[in-house]
C-alpha cells in the first residue's frame, strides 16, 4: 500500500507577495495537521538570496517543502534559465520533485509546434536537473498547451522517461475532459509526484479576475469528495503502481475548513471513511 502519511499541501493561495504569507502559511497548514508543503517558483526568487532563513522559517515550524511548481512561458532558454537558476536552492532544501506546467494558452488546444517546445523543454529542464537528483513532472493544467488527452498523451510519450516524470493533478485532468483514473493508469510507472483536489464533471472553469498572481487561480476547485473525481479509483491505481510519493492537496482558494479542523476535514461528501482513515497523517 502506497504510504498515503506523506500528505503536502500546496501554500501558494495564501500570498506570494512577501515572506509573512509563507510564515502564516506554514504555521496555518501545520495547525490542520500537514508536516509538508509545495510551493512555487516566485517563492524561490523570494528567498533564493536567503537560504538560510528560508530554512530557519522550516526548521522552526518543523513544516518543510517537498516540490516546488514552475510554469512556462513559451520561451525555451527563458523556462531552462529559470529552473537552472533556482536548482541550488532546491537541492539545498532536499527537493527531488520538481512541478512543471506547460505554457498558457486560453481554451487550450496546443499546435504541434507548442507541443514539440514543450517536450524539448521539458526534456532540457530533465538533463539540467538530473545531476541533482531533482526530476521535473508534467502537471496538465486547465488553459495550457497541456490540457486535454491527446496533449498530455504527445508529451508523455515523446519525453525521456528517465528525465521527465508525471504529475497528475485529479481536477485538472477531470476539467480537461480526462479520466483522471485511466489516464493517470497509463502513465502509473511515471508518476513521480501528484496534486488531489476535487471538481465537478463538465464544469466551466472560472478564473478569478481579483487575484494578482503569475497564473490562472480558479474558483471552481472543490474539497476532496465534493466533486465528481473518481478519487478512491485513483488511489487503487496509485497503490497498485507502488506509489509512495507525496500527494499534495491543493484548493486555489483558501477555506477556512482546511484551517480550522484535523487533516481529515479536507475530505468529506462522497470521500468515503475507509479513504479518509488512508489520507490520516500519522501522529507527529
């Protein structure tokens, strides 16, 4: 059985404007019973020139990174630069697991030239990120180059499966019209990192104009079990493939559900009891 213990949770919604949100971030997440956390690539420009105190904030809560997600720009030496730029930081805090979103495009639908740059690209971030034992993971997103089946599909098997790994995210492969069951089944001896939260089937996603961020922050993401992903399903492929990597529960907007309660409130509705005693951390 995959070690369902290793539970994350991604902080970015609670601000990437300056360093006290990551600190009420940490001290917020550790409170509802998470131990590790994924953040993003504007967290690492932020302390890249303060490693140790970037430590200092970790050590203190005892709350520590285990990925953190970059995005493209359709700009190949621009996305390689970026990530080369930040590898150091990332190894220093012990990161082996690196997010990676293919280039926005609205409505998605990627030509065969994005598609080609965003395979080359990962492939390059793959070989540049190998010596540090760091592996990149295709994170299909809603509105990008990489949205729909036949996208992931292309980038998945035109990639090296010794440089590139898969990072699924449930709800966005359910927005794109995937199967997050079965595509995740096909790619389960490359999933190497994976996001869980929950949406509703043919659902139009609603981007929220009010935020001041780098990326699209969606309205529509739901608490694990409010949705209509098939989450025991993906578990069962998870456990069958050996998974034991971390899963990460990521909801664009903060709730205060999350914040107020035992990890297990994260997951309810249709989240079945058996699942939600998997999903329980382990007492610290």
């Amino acid at each position: 059985m995959a070690k369902y213990e290793q539970l994350a949770y991604a902080i970015w919604s609670w601000g990437l404007q300056d360093k006290s949100q990551m600190i009420t971030a940490i001290k917020d997440i550790k409170e509802a019973g998470f131990g590790y956390f994924e953040s993003v690539a504007s967290a690492v420009d932020m302390f890249k020139s303060d490693l140790k105190g970037f430590q200092a904030i970790c050590d203190e809560h005892q709350v520590y990174p285990v990925s953190f997600y970059f995005w493209g720009r359709n700009d190949f030496e621009g996305d390689v630069k970026t990530v080369a730029e930040s590898l150091d930081f990332l190894a220093a805090n012990n990161i082996h697991r690196m997010s990676f979103q293919a280039s926005g495009k609205p409505g998605g639908h990627a030509t065969e030239e994005e598609l080609a740059l965003t395979v080359r690209t990962l492939n390059k971030i793959g070989e540049i990120s190998k010596p540090y034992d760091i592996v990149p993971c295709l994170h299909p997103h809603t509105n990008t180059v990489v949205m729909f089946e036949p996208e992931v599909d292309f980038v998945m098997q035109n990639t090296d499966p010794a440089l590139v790994g898969f990072g699924p995210d449930t709800a966005h492969l359910t927005s794109g019209g995937c199967d997050a069951v079965e595509v995740i089944k096909r790619y389960a001896n490359r999933v190497k990192f994976t996001h869980i939260k929950d949406v509703k089937k043919f659902k139009s996603m609603n981007v929220d104009a009010s935020q001041n961020q780098e990326f699209e922050i969606y309205t529509d993401f739901l608490e694990l079990g409010l949705g209509d992903v098939d989450l025991p399903g993906v578990m069962a492929v998870l456990d069958a493939a050996g998974y034991d990597g971390y899963l990460t529960i990521e909801l664009d907007q903060q709730l205060n559900l999350v914040m107020t309660g035992p990890v297990e409130e994260v997951c309810t509705g249709n989240f079945s009891a058996e699942l939600r005693h998997r999903l329980k951390l382990h007492s610290r």
